[in-house]
C-alpha cells in the first residue's frame, strides 16, 4: 500500500476503506490494529481543531490496541472506534455526560454494550462529544470551561447534530467509518441524517441498557453505531445484541448469529409500504426538499416491486396522547438529577450552577410532575404502542423523513446553551423537527435512517424506515437495496474530510 506521513496507507486507500473491509485487511495481515489506530489518531489530528467531534483519546489503546480487550476472533476486529461519552462506559475511562456535574467521572464498569464492541472485536480509543446529557440534537457544550460546538463536515456553520454529534461528524469526515451512538428521541438517526450515514436505532429490548439502567425506567433509549455503510451496521449488529442474562426488563432473546449480514445479502420480497410526509401532530410543516427527498425514495422502492402506498397519519394514532406521554417523560425524568447530585454528594441547591441553562430548566420544570401524572404517561404509552402495532398490521414498513427540517446552524435554536426562557415552546420546537424519531423512542419500534442525496445548500437528508419489534433484518435488508440501488447517495464526500486535508 502507498502509505502517506508515515502511516499505513493514503488518505485516498483509508477512506475507501469501510470497517468490513479495514477487518478483512486485518485478518489477511496486511495491516495490524496499531496501524489503523495510529491512522485514525492522526485523522483525528488533522481535523478535528475543526469539527470538534473528538473530546480525548486513549493513548494506551493507540499504542496497543488489545488493552481494553477486543476479541481476536470479532468479525470487526481491530477496526478504531470512538465511545460515545453519554450512556454506556468503558472501565477507567472518563465519561463525564456533556455535563460539569459529571466532569472528571470515570467509568467503574463496563456496561454490557462496550463488551459487545469488544467482542466485535472494535477497539475503542477515544471519546466523541455529546450535548449535556443527550437532551438535544445540537452537540454544543461548555462544561469543560469553553465553548464546543461539534460541526458538519460538509460545512462547518451547521451542526452535524446529536446528541451522538461528534461519532457522526468523525465517520462522515473520514476520521473512522464507525461510531458509538444512542438513541433516546432520535440521536442515532438524526445526525446519521445529518451527516449522511446510516444509522439504525434497534428496537427495545434488542441492544442492552448499561448496568445501573433497565428499560422499566429508561423506555425511550437505545445504544447502537453510525456508519458510512449498510453492510457495517449489519456487522456491528451481530454482537450489539447480546444481552446478558438478567440485564433486560423486556427480554427478546438473541437473533441467531449471522441474522444480520446474511439479511443484507438478498432483496426484501415485495413490501407493502406506508408512505407519511405529514404533521404526525404537529404544528409546522415538513419542508419542502425533506419531502421531495422522501418522495424520490418512495419512487425508487416502487420501482424495485414494492407497494407504496399514502397513510392517513390522523389514523395512526391518538397524537395528543403520544405526545403528552413522550414529553412527560422527557421533561419528568429530569428529576433524576436529584438523585445523581445526592450520589454524588452534590447539594441539589448547587445545580443551577452545574448544569447549562436549558438543561436547568428542564430539571426545574420536571418538579411539576406528580405520581398521577407518570401514571397518565405510562397508560399514554400502552394507547400509542398499541395503536402503531395496529398500523404495522397493515404495513411492513413505513417511509418517512428522518426530522422534519433540513441541517439548522450550529450553536443555533436547538442548543442547550441558548437562553430561551420558554421550556416548554423549546420543547415543542425540538419535537416538531423529531415528529419522524420521537414515535419510535416512545413506542420501542425500530427505524434506520439512510442517506437520499443532498439539499440545495449541498447538505444531507436523510430518509427513514420504520418497521414492527424486531424487524431489524428486514429495515436492514431494505436498507440495502437502497444502497444498491442508489450508491451515489451514500458515496458523497463532505468539504471536510480526510481526503480534503
């Protein structure tokens, strides 16, 4: 191979590489994991005073990448990757959430999904940026006394999204064609959407929850990866579904091993398709080009033999309830913090000054909330799970935008740092441009968002398919096709990028 700066390989060769096939070099002995550790480092080096995608790396694991443990016989064994710093950890090493009230935290365990990884054979060494907590899709922060903002690749004014930002702008990038995301109101899909890469969030019960959380108290999230390719989401998926004994409240049992790539490798039967560009109980719009990009999509598949056919959205379910249910859960779970500053030996007094404004509030506001209304929240969620898996009777899939809007500014009106004193109108803000991700964390259905091209200012948009629990293999099978179909869409090369300098 050409090497360049002394690495393995060009720029040109690395990015061309997926984490399939970055492992098959691997294992033919062509490469050793220090190489494309070494590689990935110095991509991370070149860029990332840019993006700010990158919050530190794991000098020990560059230099040997068996440190942390990655299994030898992982089907992506010794393929880079970073950790997202929100949700599941990796034993001693920092994870401090996007927030100073974790700052200088370190993992005491790794949690089940990190041993998935490993036993993927990925080898974690670094962290990617993430919003305070994940509680929005604008990867801004300033807990470590300055402002980060996380930025797009394919321009650096608008946000590459999040909460699972700084994983999707470094796989865009180049930097790595794999990442660590989660997923609890759309931070998988939004900013693979963003970005143009794929990214699948897994219905619930499908992946495990770190060991200190259960689906009984955290429904809406998910953990899972971004990637440049279909075939790379499939390989992950393989170990990513390992749950252990004991470790879910809704248990669904492993899918046999190959499940996924194997799925990938033949066309889906002909699909009944539900097609929604509308309101899904909202009060703005879609725009314009999200929902041409979704109607060039519908064509395409009905173009490969499938049925695609216009949904009556006010016959999906009862809006108000659903988003009644989802709100009070993501604004009343807040009150969490009190129970995270007092382990931590924090006086709760002390958190206006330890979380971000937007964070804050939503922490204040969550005190609104009494046991009648959880109750009212979970009888929310058995109306509007039920109500979709009645709809999934009739489709196999559904097609719809990933978000509602196209790529907004970074740092803008989605960031936890602004200070907009309506909570609630911010809210309901963000869950406009969610309308198509929201559902899916509310009811535990899976989606996967894929890339359909580019806007007119020349960033991504992103499409979704939805299916019923446990339809993982099908939504990736479909997703295929579309990557067979239309590769252009999922070959684009952003302005900033490995190859670009």
């Amino acid at each position: 191979m050409a090497k360049a700066q002394g690495l393995a390989m060009s720029w040109a060769e690395w990015a061309g590489h997926d984490a399939t096939s970055l492992a098959a070099l691997v294992k033919a002995g062509v490469v050793t994991p220090a190489e494309l550790a070494s590689q990935c480092a110095a991509a991370v080096g070149m860029l990332d005073g840019r993006l700010n995608a990158v919050l530190g790396l794991f000098d020990d694991a560059i230099a040997n990448p068996d440190t942390d443990g990655p299994s030898k016989d992982g089907r992506l064994y010794g393929v880079p990757m970073f950790l997202k710093d929100l949700g599941a950890g990796l034993k001693g090493r920092l994870q401090e959430s996007g927030s100073l009230m974790f700052k200088g935290n370190v993992a005491s365990v790794t949690d089940p999904t990190v041993e998935n990884f490993l036993a993927g054979g990925l080898v974690p060494i670094g962290r990617s940026t993430t919003p305070e907590f994940g509680m929005t899709f604008d990867t801004s922060t300033t807990y470590l006394g300055e402002l980060k903002v996380t930025r797009n690749p394919y321009n650096l004014e608008r946000t590459a999204g999040g909460s699972s930002g700084g994983s999707a702008a470094a796989v865009a990038a180049g930097i790595t064609p794999i990442s660590m995301s989660s997923d609890g109101g759309g931070s998988t899909r939004i900013p693979a959407s963003f970005c143009g890469l794929v990214g699948l969030k897994a219905s619930r019960g499908r992946v495990p929850r770190p060991i200190a959380q259960s689906e009984y108290i955290t429904r809406i999230s998910i953990d899972g990866v971004v990637t440049r390719t279909v075939r790379d989401t499939a390989a992950a998926y393989e170990t990513l579904t390992r749950v252990p004994n004991g470790g879910s409240f809704i248990a669904m049992g492993r899918p046999p091993a190959g499940t996924f790539v194997e799925a990938i490798k033949r066309d889906p039967a002909k699909l009944r398709i539900g097609l929604s560009t509308g309101m899904w109980g909202r009060e703005t719009p879609v725009d314009n080009q999200v929902a041409a990009r979704v109607r060039e999509a519908a064509a395409l598949l009905e173009s490969l033999g499938h049925h695609v056919e216009e949904l009556d959205e006010a016959s999906i379910c009862d809006w108000p309830t659903m988003w009644k249910g989802y709100i009070t859960q993501w604004i009343g779970s807040r009150a969490m913090f009190d129970l995270q500053a007092a382990d931590k030996g924090i006086d709760p007094k002390d958190l206006h000054r330890l979380l971000g404004p937007m964070t804050y509030r939503h922490y204040v506001a969550a005190q609104r909330y009494d046991k009648y209304d959880i109750l009212r929240m979970m009888a929310a969620n058995n109306t509007t799970t039920r109500a979709f898996g009645r709809l999934m009777d009739r489709y196999d899939v559904l097609l719809t935008p990933s978000l509602a809007i196209r790529v907004p500014q970074a740092n803008g009106p989605y960031s936890l740092l602004q200070e907009n004193n309506d909570l609630d109108g911010w809210v309901n803000f963000l869950a406009d441009a969610c309308r198509f991700t929201m559902p899916g964390n509310e009811t535990g259905m899976p989606g996967i968002s894929v890339p359909a091209g580019l806007d007119a200012d020349g960033l991504p948009i992103g499409v979704q398919v939805h299916g019923s629990a446990a339809s993982e293999p099908l939504l990736l099978q479909v997703a295929a096709q579309i990557e067979r179909a239309k590769p252009e869409w999922f070959r684009i090369t952003p302005a900033v990028h490995v190859t670009t300098g």
